[in-house]
C-alpha cells in the first residue's frame, strides 16, 4: 500500500503541476522520485502535524490540490482542529493519506494506534472518508477523488485482503457486491474482508450461504446496497479495525434501520484503549477478527441468537 502510494504521486505529479505532497518526516524517502521529478511540489515539514494541515489549507488557497501525509494518529487526533478550521470551515478541498490505522503499530503501543480516525474526520462538513485495502483500490479512488473540492481521508492499513477486483468495478461512492448470498450478509472493511473471505468454508460446512459486501469508501456511503442486500437476508454482520462508535458499522445500523425486524451485529474495537504491545496478528485474535469468531457469531445470528 506504502509502494502504490509513493508510486501513484510521482505518476499524478508528472501529470498535473497542481498537485503538492506534504509529509511528517515519514515516507521521505520513499517520495524523493516525486521530489526529483516535481521541484518545488514537495515538503517534509517535519514533525509538526498542525502546521503540514495548515500549511496544506493555504495550498488549497492559492489553487494546489495538496496531499498531506504522515501516521494516522498524529494528523487525525493531534490537528483536529486544523482540519476543522483550516479546511472544513473554509470549505477547501485537500488529501490526507495516512498509514498506521487502528493497531498497525501494534508494537509501540497506543500512543500510535488510531482507532477513531475515520468517525473524527467523517463528522466534519465537506469530508470524505475511503479505506482502500488494495494498490488498485487506492489508485483508482485517489483518481477519483484528489483534485475536487473536498477534503478526502484515505486510510491506508498495513495489510491487504487480498480479493482480486477489476478496476472497473471500484467506484468512488460505491460498494462492491463480493459474492451473493442468502442467509446472512457479511461486510468485511479494509484488511478484514480477507478474514470473512476465510470463514467462507466454515459457513459453508454449516450450510450457511453468506452473502459479501465491501466498502471502500465509507463516506458518502452506499447504504442501498446494504439495504437491497439486508432485505434479502435479514441479518448483518460488520467487521472492521475501528472503534464502535462512527465507523462502518454505524453506517450500516442507520442504513437498515426501518426495514423492519433485522439482526444485526459488529465486531469491531471497543471503548478502550489496546494495551500491550503484541502483533497485528495477536491484536486480531483477541478481537474475535478470526474466522472461528465470525463464523460462531454468524451462526448464532442465522439461528436467531442476539446479544
């Protein structure tokens, strides 16, 4: 994901001299090809997360489409109100590409994990928020989404899922119908949709047919693909790497609200902070982001247990 990113601005930036990277002394180096190629279009402002937003915010002033980038954490949570004031009060349109999502940085602990980053930014005004787990995916909705005049969140997680899908088929502002199904729907985001993807057989020894939703961009949200696929199945499960509050799963229980009676469920973080400094993998485990756990809780869903 690091790779498609630095790849794909040296690409843009050859082809539009409006665009303008900015960095928090992370992925310098990776970028010195754009540097290189793209003088004056490039800032490693340091460790100052504030002043990259504000700095980006007078960019977009004067007529750049600026890309700030730096981990999660730092420019979400620490320059909340730069991002506010600086872009959203002012109505301008920007990029911020982080790494480091939810517990990438598993082993240095909370201080760099991010758990609420994308309910922060989708509550302001003139955002939107996209959570690509795929090269392709990150290029073809940064194409999509870069230059207009609105500030664009992309999450980049450590991982992939994995899940080959055509270019053509992802679209900014849409979801993407996986597999179809009858019994139950499950909606995998960012890196976990390789996780549903694995309980398949588990369900399928069970006789459950799951159907598989993914959402790449959770805001705007596509919620008549989760409503169309819901009344079918009348059950829904959401996993993903982000606090229960304002993630993909809140997005989820608005949109099959009124559809009547509906199980649903969400395995996502909870109101707590992770301590420990364990692996992503281990951080998964004690989540219940397993294909054992997805599949026990579909179960119970399908078979009209609720909690």
């Amino acid at each position: 994901m690091k790779k498609a990113f630095t790849d794909h601005m040296l690409h843009v930036g050859q082809q539009n001299d409006r665009l303008v990277v900015l960095v928090g002394d992370i992925g310098h180096f990776a970028l010195q090809p754009f540097a290189r190629a793209c003088p004056g279009r490039f800032y490693n402002v340091g460790i100052l997360e504030s002043t990259i937003i504000s700095m980006a915010a007078g960019l977009s002033h004067a007529g750049f489409h600026p890309v700030t980038h730096t981990i999660a954490p730092f420019i979400t949570e620490r320059s909340l109100e730069q991002i506010k004031l600086d872009f959203c009060y002012q109505n301008l349109g920007g990029n911020i590409v982080t790494v480091g999502s939810a517990f990438d940085y598993s082993g240095l602990g909370c201080t760099h994990h991010c758990y609420d980053d994308m309910a922060l930014i989708a509550a302001q005004p003139n955002t939107e928020v996209i959570y690509p787990a795929m090269p392709g995916e990150f290029t073809a909705l940064f194409d999509q989404a870069w230059n207009n005049d609105r500030l664009t969140y992309f999450r980049l997680p450590g991982a992939c899922h994995g899940v080959a899908m055509e270019s053509v088929t992802i679209k900014f502002g849409q979801g993407i119908l996986v597999r179809p199904g009858r019994d139950i729907t499950l909606i995998g985001a960012g890196p976990q949709l390789r996780t549903v993807m694995e309980t398949l057989p588990l369900l399928a020894n069970l006789g459950i047919d799951a159907e598989i939703l993914h959402f790449p961009t959770i805001k705007p949200f596509h919620r008549e693909l989760v409503q169309e696929s819901v009344r079918k199945t009348r059950r829904v499960l959401v996993i993903e790497e982000h606090i229960e509050m304002g993630g993909l799963g809140d997005a989820v229980l608005r949109a099959v609200f009124g559809l009547g009676e509906v199980r649903y469920r969400a395995l996502n973080i909870p109101n707590r902070f992770l301590h420990g400094y364990g692996s992503y993998a281990e951080h998964c485990q004690s989540l219940g982001f397993t294909p054992d756990n997805i599949a026990v809780v579909a179960t119970e869903l399908t078979r009209g247990k609720d909690q």
